[in-house]
C-alpha cells in the first residue's frame, strides 16, 4: 500500500526530488546516507521515486508517488498523463521534464488552429487540494501579470474534464543559462552581457510587485538566437501592501532549490525583492567562477543551509577552475585576473546575508555592471576597515542621525584607500602603505565621534549634534591630526572639502580643498597630473567662493605648465580647457565669450580624438552652453545634439543626459522650435525626478520649461507650473552656489509681468535680485534677473529706477562691449520698452534696431526676431511712420502663418494687431481700424491676466475707434473695462494712465 502523506511533506518530498536531480548518481548516493531529521524519514520513498525514474518506467514511477489524504478526489482522477493523450484542448507530444510538483509536456493544439508548439505545465493530480488550487491560481494570476521579451508567456490556462490543472506556456527550445554560456565558451563580458537581460527581466517582475523565489540557472533557458526567457513562477509571491503572506506562501520555501535560496528564505522568514537578488548573485557567481559560492564537503540539506547562514563566501576570483578557465575561452590566469577587483565586489554584495546590505534593487545591480562594462567606477565597494567604520556608527548611535548624509560622503573618500590597498596586495610596499592610510584615516574619524561623545556626555544633546558641527569638528582637528601618515591626510580633506560641497558651503570646501592641493604639492613633483587636476578641481570650486577671482590664475598657471611640457593633447589638457571655458562664459567679461568658444573648442577636438567618453559629452554640453550665451544658437545646437548622441551610446547615467537634453531645450526653444522644445523639458524634469535631483536642480528645470511656455504664448500654463512648485510663496529652498532659486523667482517675476500682474512680479523679481545680491552676485543670474526687473519699473512709471537698473546691468555685465550675447537682446527690448513708455520713439527704434541676430544662426520666427520685428513696429506708430508700421505688421503675419506651429507666436500677432489698428486709426483710417483692434482685445483676453494694463490698452485704443466712428456708449464701455483694471494696480506708469485719461476726455467732452 502506498503511504500517506500531508501537503507539507508533499511539499518536502517534491524539494527533496529537485535537490536529488541536480546530483550525479555517486553524489546522489552520499547525498541520501547524510539524511537527517525529517528528511531521513522521507528516503525509502524518495528511494523508490529515483529508481522508479532512473528505469524511465513512467508508469511504475507514477503509482509509487504517495496519496494525499483527500478522499473526495481519490475515485475522480483518471490516468495520467501520457504521450498521445490530449489535456485542456492540447494533445501531448512527448514529455520535456518532470519535478515535485508536476511535469511539463510539449503540446500542441487538438484542434490544429494554431500552429505553435506550447510548454504544457500539468501539475500532479494527486496535488489537487485547497493549497493547492490556491497555488495554481497565484502562477496564472502572476504570469498573467508578466509581459516582456524576456519571460515564456502564459498562452492559456484550465481544468479539463478529468480535473486535470494545465498551464499553457511559451515553448522555449533552448539551454539553460550555464549550459549555454560553457557550450559557446562565452567570454566573460558576453556573459555578463547575456546576464543583463536575465536582470531585464528580474526586474520587470519586480515592477509588477512579483519575486520569483526561485531563481537558479535551469529556470532561465537561452534560445539558439541567444535571447533570454525566465521560466517557473511556480512558487512565485505576490508582494502585498499589507506585507502578509498566504499559508502557501509561507510554506513555499520547501519547494525551492536550497543552493540558490536566500538566507531570509532558509529560515522561512518573509521575502522581498531582496531574496531574488541574492539567488541572482549566486547565478552571477556560478556563469564566473563555474562552480557555487558555497563550498560544502557532504551537500545535504543541513550542510547547504549551514552554508548560506554561517559560511565564508571566496570572492569568485579565487575559486575558478582550470576547466572553466577553457569554457570562458580565456587563460586561467588572465581568468582570476579580470574576475578580482569590481566584479568580485559587485557579486559579493548581492550576496550579503543581510538584506539591507544588497544591492536595493535588481536595477542597481544592473547600473553596477554595466558601469563595469564601460569602464566606469562601480558604486560597490568591498568589505574591509569600512566593515568596522559601520560597528563604530553603531557604537556611537547617537551621533549616527545627524551625520546620515555625511557618512554616504565618508563612505566615498575612506573605500578608495581601502580597495586600493586590496588591489595592490601583491606589492607588499604600496600595500603597506595603503594600509596605513585607511588605518589612519578611519582613527581620525573615530577621534571625531569619541570626541562628540565625550563632550556631550547627555545623549540628548549628542544626537542635535548636526551634521555641519560635525564637520566643522573634523575641519579644525585636521591641521594638526595625520602629519606622519600625509596620504591619509590628503584623502580625509578631499573628502571632507566634498562634504562642505554637499552642504552648499563653497568657501569652507575651497579652503580645505586648498589645503589638499598644497599637501599634494609637496607630495608629488612640479607638473605631475596630481597637482594639475586639483589645481583645476580647485579652480572649479573656487567659481561657486567668495575666492572666485582665484580661479582664472590657478587655471593660467596649469596652462603655462603644460604649455612647457608641450601637452596639448592629454586629458588633463582637455579638462582645463573646458574649466577654462566655463570659467569664461560666468565671468562673462568682455570678450570673454570668444575666448570661452576657443577653449571648449580645443577640449572636445582633443577629445573627439580619443575613443567616446563621457567627458566627450559633458565638453560638448558645455561647448553649446558657451554657444548659446553667444546667440550661436544653430552651432549650439549642433554641439548639444552631438552630446546627447555621445551620451546615449554610451549608456550615460540618465540624470547627466537629461543635462543635455535641458539645455537643448532651451536652445530649441530660442531658435522658435517650440514643439521640438517642450517634449525635450519634460524629459529632462523626468529623468532627473526620477534619479533624485534635488529640489534646487527640479526648480531649475521647472523654472526654465515655464519660460519655454511664456515664449510659446501659454503664459497661464506656465505660471501655473511655478506656483505648483511653491515659487513666490516663501516655500523656495535657499539661494545656492549657482542661483537657481533666484533665477527661479525671477522668472517667475518675468511671466507674472508679461500676464500683468505687475505688483506681484514687482515682489518677486526684487526677492531675487535681493537673494542673489546676499547669496552669490552671480553674472548668469544677474544678467536674467536685472533687464526684466527694470522692465516692471517701466510698467509701474517708476522711470528713474528702471534706468538705473538697467545702467546696473550694463556696467556690472559689461554688456556694452559685449554684443553677441542674446542677454544684450534681452538689454535692447526692455531699453526700447522704456523709451516707448517715456514716449522716446528715435530711442526705442535704436534700441530696437540694435537687437544681434547672426545670420545663420538664429531663424526668422524665433522670440528675438519676432520682439526686435514688433518693437519696431511700435516705435514705427509712435514717431507716426504709419505705413512703415503696417508692413512690418503684415511681414510678421505672413512668417507667423508659413511656421510649422503658429499658435506658439501668439503674443506677438497680438502685439502686432493692435499695431496695425493704432496705424489705421491715427492715419485717419476709422473704420478700417476697429477690426484689427478688437482682435487685439479679444487675443489679449484670450492669453493675459485679467487686469493686464496691456489689455487696458487694449481696451482704450478699441474705445477710441468706437467713439470716433460714433459709437459713443461702446466706448464708455470700454472706458470702464479699463478704468476697472486701473483700479487693480497699486500703480502704474503714467503712459498707461494718461491713455484712458485722454479716451475718458474725449467721450466726456464731445
């Protein structure tokens, strides 16, 4: 008679099956002696399932399996499944595998209508119980979930009349991971190529809240065409909010294969995301070293698990094989070679028995190997001093909140010694040396915190220690701390300095990096690359510092240096000349900008002469950035395209290409290419939301898409965008280094400007002339901010201010001798907005005329053009040029309606029929004027602010053609349209008043 057993043992047989089919027959039977506990008394039958197999007696095998107690099911299963016989509408074609919990059949349809061969995956009849059937429901209800390249697809799923459960899968004809990767000797970067597409899939089922639970190379076939498919949901989970995990969750574990099975999983606690990404690394470890991470004498289930809980794990690095030396088609030597260093690191972090302490995501242990396949530094690091850095965090946990932040920086400078001193092991003197480095290092720091402690013996007190105190503590201990141990003090203030950086504190991180460069000074020779790259890292930092006008002679001294080596053609030459350039461009000094375009020029030919790269990328960023500043925009263009190319072949991290891709969004944007714009904004904005750009950089990019939509005449839009992110209203963060919450607030100020809303532009543009003034007095921002506040004192008739402003920018800019930058168009519109206010029509058409738009390099419905074109034009009716007037106004239709999106050049078609209706109507041309006049009005109401003094205007000029055509009570009415809105403003410049005085005059009078 057959034994019976309960699904729990049902479920420890079927894992004890999978374990015994992984086995060679001579393992097998040691493997079977070494039985213990529970296990032990499962053998005889698991015994008598293995010969019963091995006889490949299938009818034989299938009457050995156990019964489980269910009686209601007993009289109602029929024969099993057999070759011929057809299940669920399939007809099976000859079985592909078996396990413990059922078999899988190739199949094909009865019917014949489709023409595909399908995985049949019949779970064993005697299996049928409310578990059970809860288990298969779970497998369709997650494979039904998955859609992707690189997971079998579920066709189809049922019961047949017998009772029969099926699964119909995608037929995947193929190898196993490990089997394909020996079989084609696949190189080692192949194989990590083939594992990215494992990950690929991994990680759509995460995004779908799906963990696998067992992951191992049999469940992952490779096709003959090398493409990936992911196999066996079957004890997949379902991440739930709730966290709560069904009883056949719970008992999942005993099914899985214990050697690639996480530690959470072998103690049966719940599992995450985490679990899969250490049987990944066991995968990983297995494709590079040939062999598990475990060495286990006897593989029982006992010794596997003691194992993964307890066991010491080689690096795959030192535990390679001659012979799988041969199947990666590389030396054994060269073997151990490539495997040491990052790939060790990376392997060995997804395989950290704490689950914290993996990789968060299979995304991230994605990102690592890909940054391994382009050369790039890995962000793992390997165990070592840190290990004990981490038990002392825990030792003083009190400080350990405020310096959160701070520790990630840690982080960063101390593994750099430690790794290379790992690296270095086979020289015993650099090793020795590193060594001492980190060892003293790591004691400073520990010093650090001792000292905190002891001074603030009252924890309380300890833990509202900040971050900044704690630095500060470092910074002053560090001049008299490590002079025997100098290397360790030149990490720790680089490290420090970097901390500052990160706290936005430029002048406590140029001064310390300051000192750095002086140590390396007397650690290195005259000219050494050392000394050159701090000195143009200092040089950098020095721009965001009060010490900014350091930069330019610590960069002309780099120069000279390498001008007397004759290098001309290095890295370090390219880095230079783009530090040069950048330095430049925000000096923005009078003909700084020529000599800006020539050094970013000379950095990307000496780097387009190397292989891609992504300083390539960034040169060619900062080469359209010098560009635009010039007005160049179609050369800026072309550089900012080419970057982003660069960019993306080389996989750059995304939040660097959103960089680009902003700026071309601007560029794009200047050149009248709206459309083309906009998609670019939103991308950049959602890359860099995504990678965690900081609230400073996402009020940036925001600040920047809105002046993009005030161009594109969406002005509501794009105020709604800034007062969505807060700007305006006391939530902006703090002024920092490169003013973007003063360029923010001022753009802000130029949109409620152009709507109207004069008194609340007036605030917010003083707020950020103000916040750069204090913060920064940085040009880039100051040439923004200054124009568009003199414009909202024109509005205001606050005439004298305006022209002190704009005096202002003139001289602190030197923009009078700077005429090829676009910030000069932006001077010339509000000057001749001024003189129009004032009533000046020969200043405005000078102003006007002055605007640059380089041939070739700008088109002809981009913003300047069609502001320089409208300009005129109202100079043209103030100075009475009537028909001078007229023709512009119908040369800038005629552009307006031959571009590809019209709509977007709105506000100066507006602009331009009230031009055309004040030229009619001043030329004597009454009724001829009222049209283009009241389409004036009705385009104003459409894009401006309610109580816009443009549309008060508008309101009068239509007033007047009504009252002179004899339309006297239209008029009032539109008197009091725009004596409404007067009464909106606070103030507001005496050429608006004086407008609807003369109207309400003549209505009054005649």
């Amino acid at each position: 008679m057959s034994r019976e057993l309960s699904v729990a043992q049902l479920a420890a047989l079927s894992r004890l099956w999978d374990e015994a089919q992984a086995l060679s027959e001579q393992e097998r039977a040691a493997w079977l002696a070494a039985m213990e506990g529970e296990d032990a008394g499962l053998r005889p039958m698991l015994e008598r399932m293995l010969a019963a197999a091995s006889a490949d007696d299938t009818s034989a095998f299938l009457h050995t399996l156990p019964k489980v107690i269910d009686p209601d099911h007993a009289a109602s299963r029929g024969a099993g499944p057999a070759e011929g016989r057809s299940v669920g509408g399939y007809r099976l074609l000859r079985r592909l595998g078996a396990g413990g919990m059922g078999a899988v059949w190739l199949a094909e349809r009865s019917d014949g209508l489709i023409k595909r061969p399908v995985a049949l995956k019949l779970p064993h009849p005697w299996l049928v119980d409310t578990q059970s059937s809860e288990h298969f429901k779970r497998e369709c209800e997650i494979l039904a979930a998955l859609t992707h390249p690189h997971i079998a697809r579920l066709y189809d799923a049922g019961i047949d009349a017998s009772g029969q459960t099926y699964l119909a899968l995608e037929y995947v004809e193929g190898k196993t991971l490990t089997e394909r990767c020996n079989a084609d000797a696949l190189t080692i970067r192949q194989r990590l190529e083939l594992f990215l597409d494992v990950l690929e899939a991994v990680g759509h089922a995460h995004a779908q809240r799906i963990v696998h639970r067992d992951l191992k190379p049999s469940n992952i076939l490779v096709t003959p065409d090398g493409q990936v498919r992911l196999l066996d949901f079957g004890i997949a989970k379902l991440l739930k909010d709730d966290g709560n995990e069904t009883a056949t969750t719970q008992t999942a574990f005993a099914a899985l294969t214990p050697s690639y099975a996480s530690p959470e999983q072998i103690t049966g606690q719940p599992t995450r995301t985490s679990a899969d990404i250490y049987s990944l690394g066991v995968i990983l470890y297995e494709m590079l070293a040939g062999q598990g991470p475990y060495r286990v004498k006897n593989p029982t289930r006992a010794s596997v698990e003691a194992a993964i809980l307890g066991g010491d794990i080689e690096p795959p690095s030192r535990n390679t094989t001659a012979e799988h030396a041969r199947h990666c088609a590389t030396p054994p030597a060269k073997l151990s070679s490539e495997l040491r260093g990052d790939l060790d690191t990376i392997v060995l972090t997804a395989l950290k028995r704490a689950p914290h302490e993996r990789y968060v995501s299979v995304q991230a242990l994605a990102d690592d190997i890909a940054r391994y396949l382009r050369g790039e530094p890995v962000l793992a690091r390997p165990d070592g001093m840190l290990y004990r850095y981490g038990k002392l965090l825990s030792k003083h946990r009190v400080e350990a909140g405020a310096l959160a932040a701070v520790f990630l920086s840690l982080t960063i400078g101390l593994v750099a010694a430690l790794w290379q001193a790992e690296q270095a092991r086979q020289q015993s003197r650099i090793a020795q040396q590193q060594s001492d480095t980190a060892e003293a290092a790591l004691k400073f720091l520990e010093d650090i915190f001792g000292a905190n402690s002891k001074d603030q013996p009252d924890p309380a007190k300890a833990r509202t220690t900040t971050a900044r105190e704690l630095l500060d503590a470092g910074a002053r201990r560090i001049d008299s701390s490590l002079n025997d141990t100098p290397e360790a003090k030149r990490r720790l203030l680089g490290t420090l300095s970097h901390m500052y950086n990160e706290l936005e504190l430029p002048d406590e991180a140029a001064a310390l990096f300051r000192k750095r460069l002086e140590l390396t000074k007397s650690l290195y020779p005259s000219g050494d690359p050392a000394v050159l790259d701090e000195q143009i890292q200092l040089a950098y930092m020095s721009i965001g510092a009060t010490g900014q006008d350091q930069a330019r002679p610590m960069l002309s001294d780099a120069l000279k240096t390498l001008d007397q080596k004759g290098d001309r053609t290095s890295s370090t030459r390219a880095r230079l000349e783009l530090a040069l350039a950048v330095l430049l461009k925000l000096e923005a000094a009078p003909g700084d900008l020529d000599e800006a375009v020539a050094h970013a020029d000379a950095a990307v030919r000496i780097l387009k002469a190397q292989k891609p790269s992504t300083d390539l990328a960034e040169t060619l960023l900062e080469q359209g950035n010098v560009l635009y500043a010039m007005g160049r925009y179609t050369s800026a263009r072309a550089s900012l395209i080419e970057g982003v190319q660069v960019a993306q072949s080389l996989d750059m991290n995304p939040a660097d290409v959103a960089d680009i891709q902003m700026q071309l969004c601007l560029v794009e944007a200047d050149l009248g290419n709206a459309a083309a714009a906009e998609p670019l904004c939103r991308q950049a904005i959602t890359t860099h939301l995504a990678k965690g750009a900081g609230d400073d950089v996402a009020m940036l990019d925001n600040a920047q898409f809105a002046g993009v939509l005030f161009n594109s005449a969406r002005l509501r839009e794009g105020l709604a965008l800034m007062k969505g992110l807060h700007v305006g209203q006391g939530k902006a963060p703090p002024a920092t280094p490169f003013g973007y919450s003063a360029e923010a607030r001022a753009r802000l100020g130029d949109g409620l400007t152009r709507f109207g809303d004069i008194d609340e532009a007036l605030e917010n543009l003083q707020a950020a002339d103000k916040m750069d003034v204090v913060a920064w007095k940085r040009p880039r921002v100051q040439r923004f901010v200054l124009p568009r506040l003199a414009a909202c004192y024109a509005e205001l008739g606050r005439f004298t201010q305006a022209a002190d402003t704009l005096q202002q920018a003139e001289t602190r800019l030197s923009w009078g001798a700077k005429r090829n930058s676009p910030s000069y168009n932006t001077l010339m519109m509000v000057r001749a907005q001024l003189a129009l206010a004032q009533g000046q029509a020969a200043e405005a058409t000078a102003a006007a005329a002055a605007f640059q738009l380089p041939e070739g390099e700008t088109t002809v419905t981009s913003p300047d053009a069609l502001e320089q074109l409208t300009l005129l034009a109202e100079a043209d009716v103030a100075s009475q040029r009537f028909e001078q007037a007229l023709s512009r106004s119908r040369q800038l239709q005629e552009r307006v309606r031959a571009s590809a999106h019209p709509q977007h050049s709105a506000a100066w078609v507006q602009r331009m029929a009230l031009v055309e209706g004040r030229a009619l109507l001043q030329s004597g041309q009454v009724a001829q004027a009222i049209e283009p006049l009241q389409r004036a009005l009705q385009m104003g109401q459409q894009l401006l602010g309610a109580n816009s003094p443009w549309l008060a205007d508008a309101h009068v000029w239509l007033g007047l053609a009504q009252f002179k055509h004899g339309e006297r009570n239209m008029a009032l009415n539109q008197v009091a349209a725009a004596a409404a809105i007067h009464a909106a403003h606070k103030e507001l410049g005496f050429h608006h008043r004086s407008l609807l005085a003369q109207l309400q005059h003549e209505v009054d009078h005649r």
